[in-house]
C-alpha cells in the first residue's frame, strides 16, 4: 500500500502508468476469484484504496492548474 505523500512525490506520467498496473492485477485478481484460487483476498481492497488515492492526487493536480 502506498501512502498519499510517496504519490504526490510522483510525476502525473507515474501516476498514471501506476494506475493502470493496479486496475490490470485488480482485473486478474477477479478472473481468479471467479475461477476459484485467490491466494491474498484481502489485496481487493488494498489494490482499490490505492487507485482511490491516485485519482485523488490527479484531481488535486488537475484543481490547482485552474
């Protein structure tokens, strides 16, 4: 899990390749819960706590330009 002040030390082009690893291991995690052998099911909501707070500096970053 990383904290909000490692991802606000990032560029926007980080965040954004960050984001996208995260909702691809959050896509195959449900492909394998859907086939039975999720070994940390506990990672589900890490992985979408994660993409919240990325979105979340995006959104600050995208207020403070206008």
């Amino acid at each position: 899990m990383m904290k909000s002040k490692e991802l606000r030390d990032l560029n926007t082009a980080d965040l954004l390749q960050k984001e996208k690893s995260l909702k691809k291991e959050l896509f195959d995690m449900r492909y394998q819960r859907k086939v039975g052998r999720v070994e940390k099911p506990a990672r589900f909501k890490a992985i979408r706590k994660d993409i919240a707070r990325i979105l979340t500096v995006l959104n600050e970053r995208k207020n403070d330009g206008k």
